[in-house]
C-alpha cells in the first residue's frame, strides 16, 4: 500500500484532488490481460512515487514474468528537482531481477510528466501505464497522444465524455479496459470523509471515486466482442430526443437489436464498444456542446427529451443493420 503522504499537505503545486492511489489488486486485475504486450519492452510509469506506487511494484515484481527490458519511474515533486528509479537487469548477479538492482537517478528538473527530462524519458519507453492526476488528464493523454504512445491508464470515467478524450474514442483511437465501473482507491491519511463511499481498513483510508475506467490503445479481445442486444424495436418503447433525429435509450438492457437509425445510449456502452457492431456517431451531454455528430433540428444542442435535460448519451448507429 502506499505509504500516506502528508508532507504533501502544505505544498504548493500540490491538488488535494489528485492524491488518490491505484489498489495493486485493480492493476492486476487489469494488466493480466495486456501480459504479452509487456515483453522486450520499456515501460514508464511517470505519475508515479516509485517508493510508494503500486503501479511500479507490479511491474518490479512481474519484471521477470513479463520479460519486460526496462521499468522507469519517475517521482513528482511540484518544489524541488526529485530522481528517478530504474531496474534493467541483474546488477547484483543473484541470477534474479529484484528490488536491489533498481538504479536511483538524481533529476535535473521536478519530475513532472511535461518536463522536458520526463519527455525523454517519454521517448525511449514504449507503453507507458499509470494513474495520472486527474486535474492535468487531458493535457496527459494529449502528450501520450503526440508521442504516439502506448498506453493504459486509469481515470475517472467522466474524462472519457471530454471534448479532446471523447473524439479519440469515437474516431477509434483509444478505448476502454476490461475493469470499469465503481472502484475505490488509497487516500492520504489527511483526507477528511465526507462522503459515504469512503472506508478504513487498518489504518489506512479507501474512497470510491465514482465509476472509473481504463484507457488504452493496446488493442484486445473484449474489443472485438458484440455487445448482446435483444430487445425489439416498437415506436410505443421509445422517446426521441427533442432536437435530434435519435431514439433515447434508458438503459443498456433496452438498446434495440433492430434499429438501423440513431439511438443515445447511456454512457457506459463505452465499456462494452465493439467498433465492428456500433459506430459512434456523437455525444449529448448537458455540459459540453457541439459533439453530437448529427445536425440538431433547430441548432440547440443537449440531451433533452419532452424539454427535461437528461443525462448525457453516447450516440451510435448499428453498423450490421447499416444499408
Ligand atoms: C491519481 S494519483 C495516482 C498516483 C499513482 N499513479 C497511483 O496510481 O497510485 C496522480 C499522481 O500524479 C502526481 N502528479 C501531479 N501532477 C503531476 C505532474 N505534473 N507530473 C507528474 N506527476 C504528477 C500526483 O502528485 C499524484 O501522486
């Protein structure tokens, strides 16, 4: 477990927002199916204490399993310049790869994944896997984007219906993991709970963010598996959207095997996309406007239905009915 970070408490640079940590049984859960991915190559955890991140300890402890060539991590400090942690190969020449071959570096700059040290970092790795700070995603995902970089990462699933994340989704250049949905994380011993969907367990403290959910670009299976839809489509069923040309589905369960027009589906048929069974052609949500993908009859945007603003919807079309 990550140790509690209170001397972050009073630092400047420091968002209260962004110290969560990833559970090393959700990495697990996760990254036992990108395995094979893993041989030969580099990887980088750059949003990572690598004293502390469990994200570094999975790779340190599978290093040898997945015959990775090279972990990196390097460590955040928003104050002062921080180091380092590699681990390549048997230095100590026990015959195993472990903790005491790690290699600590002394950083010229603060360890921030935009520095220009981490960048290089950057581009030597080939996959790089963590959980970023939430208040700097897009810019996160925006670099990985630029180095043209693999990757899987976790977040909050809200960043997936963003204006730069959401694109990428739909144009099929990122997708969802395997573990989405409620997932709780360590929280520094300072936080204080003000919420119901917080715990504690030997002394150290849980709390669910919400749903949360894996990002990457490593293609895999679930990917490429239909989403099951059985229900009949009849007109009596279903409200339309009152400036779309699109069907409102209430609930996954309800998505119409046999409607060949426009339907807005609840969010989380991102867990379940299968770009070979549905396209996606938009988004209507409430806070974001012009990415609804199809033209809105009087050029007023959202997800309104009889005039009740409703939750935001994932617009899609079902490509195997398409004529
Ligand atoms: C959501 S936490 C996750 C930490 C770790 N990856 C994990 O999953 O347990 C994000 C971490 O990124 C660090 N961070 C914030 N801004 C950063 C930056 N600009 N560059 C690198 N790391 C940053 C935060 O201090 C925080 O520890």
């Amino acid at each position: 477990m990550p140790k509690a970070k209170n001397t972050n408490l009073n630092k400047a640079g420091i968002n209260k927002e962004d110290e969560f940590y990833t559970k090393i049984t959700d990495i697990e859960r996760e990254l036992r199916y990108y395995k094979h991915y893993f041989k030969d190559k580099t990887v980088f955890c750059n949003c990572d204490d690598p004293e502390t991140s469990n994200f570094w300890k999975y790779f340190e402890l599978q290093f040898e399993e997945l015959g990775l060539k090279k972990l990196v991590s390097t460590h955040f400090d928003p104050e002062k310049p921080t180091y380092k942690l590699e681990l390549m190969r048997d230095i100590d020449g026990d015959g195993k790869i472990t903790k005491k071959d790690i290699i600590k570096t002394p950083l010229q700059q603060n360890g921030d994944f935009r520095s220009p040290e981490c960048i290089e970092i950057l581009k030597e790795a080939d996959i790089i896997v963590t959980n970023p700070p939430f208040s700097l995603y897009t810019e996160y995902v925006k670099q990985l984007m630029d180095y043209n970089k693999k990757f899987v990462i976790i977040g909050r699933e809200t960043v997936a219906t963003n204006k730069y994340i959401f694109p990428l989704i739909k144009d099929g250049k990122i997708w969802t993991g395997y573990n989405n949905g409620d997932m709780e994380f360590v929280v520094p011993s300072y936080y204080e709970p003000r919420e119901t969907r917080y715990r504690e367990e030997n002394g150290i403290k849980y709390r669910s963010l919400g749903n949360a959910l894996w990002l990457t670009n490593l293609d895999i299976p679930k990917r490429h598996e239909d989403y099951k839809v059985y229900k009949a489509y009849r007109e009596e069923d279903y409200l339309k959207f009152d400036y779309y040309d699109a069907i409102f589905v209430a609930k996954l369960t309800d998505i119409p095997c046999d409607y060949d027009g426009v339907m807005g589906v609840p969010i989380t048929i991102l867990h379940h996309h299968n770009p070979e069974q549905f396209e996606i052609v938009g988004l209507l949500a409430g806070n974001i406007r012009g990415l609804a993908g199809i033209p809105s009859k009087i050029d007023k945007d959202g997800p309104y239905v009889n005039g009740k603003m409703k939750f935001g919807r994932i617009l899609i079309r079902n490509k195997r009915l398409a004529k």
